[in-house]
C-alpha cells in the first residue's frame, strides 16, 4: 500500500512529522491516525492499518480481519 491516492506516489519515502507524512511527489499530508487528507492535492484518503508489534515483531491486521462478515438482508420486494 506504498501508492499515495492522488498520484500514486510514495509515501513511506515522505517526511513524517506531527502525526502526519507527507507524499514527495505531490506534497499531499495525510493524517497517520485516520489517514484523512491534511492539506491537498490528495482529496481521497490514505488506508489505515491497525499495527502492534509483540515482542520484536511488527504485526498488521487488515481490514476487516478477524470480524465476522456482516449479513445481507432480505429485500422486502422478494420475501
């Protein structure tokens, strides 16, 4: 997920400072908490991670895993 959502550029080659890093290529600052766009080009968002690390591991859940699938309701139309 090294790909900024402006221009696809890299922020992990960015500078961070201030809970924020900002992507070389456009200057775009996304917000490392949320991924929310600080101060553009960049209008869409950067995805968020949940990391830990254990012991001297870094770990990194994806989206989504571990949580149960949510479920599809019926349309009342084809009950």
């Amino acid at each position: 997920m090294d790909r900024c959502s402006h221009l696809s550029g890299p922020p992990t080659e960015g500078q961070v400072a201030g809970g924020c890093v900002t992507c070389p290529w456009p200057g775009s600052v996304f917000s490392l908490a949320d991924g929310e766009v600080v101060h553009g080009p960049a209008t869409a968002p950067q995805p968020v991670f949940e990391t830990r690390v254990l012991g001297e591991e870094p770990q990194v859940r994806l989206p989504g895993a571990g949580q149960p699938l949510p479920t599809v309701e019926t349309c009342s139309r084809y009950s």
